[in-house]
C-alpha cells in the first residue's frame, strides 16, 4: 500500500478532493475500539454510547458473521466533493463519474455509494437517479469532506461541535435532491476517527463503514494495475473502497469492467453493504 499512501498525502498538499479515502484501515484503526470494545460500551435505552463500526468479518456489534465464508463482495463507491470546490466544478472539473454509474448498471453490479452532501448539491439529477435506482444505496460521507479527527491527510478538521452538523447538513442535501435509497450508514473522510468522534456522532444512530480491501483507483493512470490490486486482496465477505469522482480516479470505470467479469468467474457475488451486513 506505500504507493497508494504516497499519493495520498500528495493529495492532501493540492487539496484533491478523494484524499485519504483508500488508506489502510488496520493502520487508521490503532487505538480505536473495535466492534466488539464498542458493543462493550454502556448504551441508553435507544442509542448506543458510541457509533458502531462495521469491519469485515464482524457484525455492527462485533459478533462474527455466519456469511463471512460465502462469496460475496461488496464493491463502494465514494463520491467526494469537499464544500469549497464550486469554482472548480465550474470550470468544467468533473468530480462525478456518469460513465461509470452506467457500467455498474449495464453489468448489473448493486453497489454503496458514499455521498457527500457538497456531491448532492452539484449533481442533483445524478444524485436523484442514484438513489432511486434499486441497484444502489447511498450512505452518508459527511456534507464538507473535512476530517473528523486530527492528522487526517492534511484534510482540514471539523470541531467536535460541527461533526453532527456537517452529517445531518449532508442528508438534508440528500434529501432536497430527492435520493430516496438512503441507508444509515456513513464513511469517515479518510476513514479516520477515534474514541471521541465515535461517542460524539452516535446520536445520529448511523453505523461507520470501514473497508478492507483498498482498490488504489485514486490518482491511478493504470486500470489494469487497479484491477490487478482488487483482485489479489478480494477474499469472501470483501468491502472494497473505490471512488466515483472523474477527476480523482480516471480509470475506475475501466477497471471496474475487468473487476467485475473476473470476479464472477471465481464465483464472486456482488452485494450492498446492507446484505454483507447481514452475513
């Protein structure tokens, strides 16, 4: 993963908006509470004291799942777009993936989106397909793509009192743009958080959604080499993050289309991240 991580922290000096989003999860992890320390945690009668956090192979309260051993995959997509990137965006940026939503759909691949608010908001109409679209469901990636914990790529951080506001300001915006498939999950920006964050956030009563298999579609020029990278990690019960923005990762559609036949030839089933949950 040294290249990938490379350029991630490249892409935190200009400020690209799918910065850290494919970083290792296990190193991200270290000093956080797993599933299972969580589910361990005093809850109220209708909230947990802390925001579960789904990793493959365990349950959102850390049991094992019966249906790790099946073959299934679930491929994510995160659709970034940071809350300053307008001007961008009017210059003729893309940082939506169109083509790509079309080969998922012609391949007949259910997927996760992972939205940003800032992401609804400049693509309203793609937004409303997507989450109308039973093939898909979209999930939560915070409003602003700000970090939500310190040393997060260089992202810029959001104050504990801003995090909940930023999460609800991105479902209000799903909201005005018609998604209706909308599940109650959510991706940290960089997939970066800690004890506090997760107390601070479980109000919201969403499930955070890590990855373990990073595909490196960001910044990536070479499909095959994203390809090859998926299809060494996959193991059964996978969540592999990859991205839905155009001017980050260029080649996802691309390898998404050599993904998916190579998959189903092993037997692979394709799944929402709601079905992997349910094992």
């Amino acid at each position: 993963m040294t290249r990938y991580v490379q350029r991630m922290l490249a892409l935190a000096v200009l400020g690209t908006v799918a910065v850290g989003c494919g970083a290792n999860a296990e190193t991200r992890l270290a000093g956080t509470p797993s599933p299972k320390a969580a589910a361990r945690q005093p809850a109220g009668p209708e909230r947990p004291a802390v925001t579960p956090v789904f990793l493959r192979g365990a349950d959102p309260v850390g049991k094992k799942r019966a249906g790790t051993a099946a073959k299934t995959v679930a491929l994510t997509f995160d659709a970034d777009m940071t809350a300053d990137q307008g001007p961008r965006a009017a210059r003729g940026e893309r940082f939506d993936n169109p083509t790509l939503v079309s080969s998922l759909r012609r391949l007949e691949v259910p997927s996760t989106i992972f939205m940003t608010g800032r992401w609804a908001e400049e693509y309203p109409f793609q937004a409303r397909e997507i989450g109308s679209d039973p093939l898909f469901e979209v999930a939560n990636h915070s409003y602003s793509h700000h970090a939500f914990k310190a040393d997060c790529y260089g992202l810029p951080v959001l104050g504990e009192k801003d995090m909940a506001a930023d999460v609800e300001r991105a479902f209000r915006a799903f909201r005005k743009a018609g998604v209706r498939q909308v599940v109650p999950y959510f991706r940290f920006p960089g997939g970066c958080y800690d004890r506090s964050t997760l107390r601070t956030l479980a109000p919201a009563g969403l499930t955070a959604v890590q990855w373990d298999v990073v595909s490196g579609d960001a910044f990536a020029t070479d499909a095959d080499a994203v390809a090859e990278q998926v299809l060494a990690e996959v193991r059964p019960g996978s969540l592999v993050v990859m991205h839905c923005t155009t001017s980050a990762a260029p080649v996802t559609d691309e390898a998404v289309r050599k993904i998916v036949p190579a998959l189903r030839e092993r037997g692979y089933r394709f799944v929402k991240v709601s079905e992997l949950m349910k094992g």
